[in-house]
C-alpha cells in the first residue's frame, strides 16, 4: 500500500436469499458492486469468488476483507472451524466454510467475518443513527429476531455471538399463540417476528388498521426485548431495523413500552428521549458497510500487529 496504490477492501455481506459483494476504496464507496443470488453454497460462493477476482483485475488488488453474515457462525479465529456455519436452518450450507468465496490471492489478507447484525451494528454505529457514542444494538425484526451489539466500538462476541432474540418475553394475558421458534416456541422471534405476525393474525401489519390490537402486543413485546437489551448490555441507543419496523406507528409505542417494562429503575436521562429508540439511519446499506468497517478493522490489526 502506498499513495500509488491505494486502499482497497472486499466487502461482502452474506444473506439468505441474496450476496452483496463489493470491492471499496478505502473510504468505503463500493469501486464495483454485484447482488447474487443465494442459492446452494458452492454455486453461491464461487459467483463471489469470480465476482472479486474480476474487479480485482479492472481496480487492483484487495488488501483486506470483511465479510457480514447470517448465522449462526464461528467467529473464534482460532477455532478449527472459524468463519463457518454452523447448525443452520439454512438448508445445505451447515459446516459451510465461507472463506471459500475468497479468491485465492485474499486467502492470506487479513479477514474479519461477523454476523449480519454485528456488522449493521458496527456500521450504524460508526456512520449511520449511531455516530458519537461507543455503544449501540442493532435489532432486526423481519423473517427472524435478531440483535447486534456493539460495546466500546466493538462488536460482542463470546462463546459464538448474542442471540437476544431468543429471549423471552412476559406472555400478554390474551395472547394464547405458541409461537413459532423451533428451539423455544414462544421466545421473541417466535411471537414477533414477520412470519409470527402473519400465523398469528393471518396478515402482515401494514394489511391491519392501526388501532389493531396486533400493533399494541408487537409494541410491547419488543419494548420487553428493549428494555432486556438495556438491563443486560446498557447501549447508549437501540436501532430497530427489518421488514416489520417499516411500519412507523411501532416506534411511539415501542419508546412507550420499553419505558413501561424499565419501571424507572434505569436513571439515565437518554431513556426519556426519543432518539433512544430510532430507525436505522443507512437503510439496506448497513450490512456492506458493516462487512467493509470489519475489514478495515483487520487491515489497521495487520497493519499495527
Ligand atoms: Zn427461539
């Protein structure tokens, strides 16, 4: 690297039903971007792998590489199966080793990878509704719950990553559904999560009216997971992203009940604003810039080390 030959990073943001993969100047701005669809893992990933070593070749090489994906993953770089998949509902991509989708000339660059909601986090946290404070959750509500946390700029990870939206909420008395998670039944993903919504009420939410009592039971079981989230890790601000967070007229009942399940215990005077709980500010691009913010991370890390 040098004036001459600027930074580049290969970002690439592993979804389940599409790749964003992106080589990035060193700021970030995509040089050249493709969407490919996610299919079985060895056509997904070598579509990836000949998507790179063809940018590499119109823009130069990469230095690093950040990758963002669905999970669950190993992150532990020094376990025998770092950057694989692990259990996944997925179907075929169990074991799944992602750093196959690196051409071979990144297969020795310094490489971070984390999960979807880790680097959206990451990303939200360092440019987007996050910019100023040192820690933030990320949390999606869409086909699944999930939550990403970043604390003193830094993703959380431990024995594998949070899975908060596997926690549980305090049932509302008239809500006899059983849930849909297959692990828990009636954790948060299981009762609130898109595809909960609709067995629940046989509609999404934007086809109800908004005095529907299907709004006021989403608002306060994720005010519960909020408010959770909050006792737990403490995150100076809660991004709520996803398909079901589309509808705006969640976000005043949400700050609502967040405070209601707090119960005042909480004595900070950012509980009681509004931008405690807000919508993402970088929308769908969250997860790129994630896995791009990973990558240089681990370039500066090989760099400094
Ligand atoms: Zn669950």
């Amino acid at each position: 690297m040098s004036a001459a030959d600027p930074v580049r990073i290969a970002a690439i943001e592993a979804g389940g039903t599409k790749v964003v993969v992106a080589l990035c100047d060193a700021d970030g701005a995509p040089l050249e971007q493709a969407r490919i669809a996610t299919r079985d893992p060895q056509t997904t990933l070598a579509e990836v792998r000949d998507f790179l070593e063809a940018a590499q070749l119109r823009h130069g090489t990469a230095h690093a590489c950040g990758v963002a994906s669905f999970g669950p993953l190993t992150l532990d770089p020094h376990a025998a199966d770092y950057a694989h998949l692990r259990r996944t509902p997925k179907a075929g991509w169990g074991g799944t080793d992602l750093r196959a989708m690196l051409p071979v000339n990144l297969r020795a660059a310094p490489f971070a990878i984390d999960t979807d909601v880790n680097a959206a986090a990451l990303a939200e946290q360092r440019h987007g509704a996050g910019r100023g404070l040192a820690s933030l959750a990320y949390i999606t509500v869409g086909t699944g719950i999930g939550v990403g946390l970043i604390l003193d700029g830094r993703p959380v990870h431990g024995l594998l990553h949070p899975e908060a939206g596997h926690l549980w909420p305090r049932r509302a008395e008239d809500d006899a559904f059983p849930g849909l998670c297959p692990f828990h039944a009636d954790c948060f993903e299981g009762l609130a999560s898109g595809p909960a919504i609709e067995a629940r009420w046989g509609a999404t939410l934007d086809a109800l009216p908004p005095d529907h009592r299907a709004f006021d039971l989403q608002a306060d079981y994720l005010g519960q997971l909020a408010a959770q989230v909050v006792l737990l890790a403490a995150p100076e601000r809660l991004v709520f992203g996803g398909g079901v967070m589309a509808q705006q007229a969640l976000f005043t009942r949400l700050r609502a009940r967040a405070q209601h399940w707090l119960g005042g215990y909480v004595d900070s005077p950012l509980l009681s604003r509004d931008d405690f709980i807000v919508a993402p500010a970088l929308g769908t691009a969250s997860g790129v810039l994630g896995a791009f913010e990973l990558g240089r991370d681990a370039l500066r890390a090989g760099t400094e080390g």
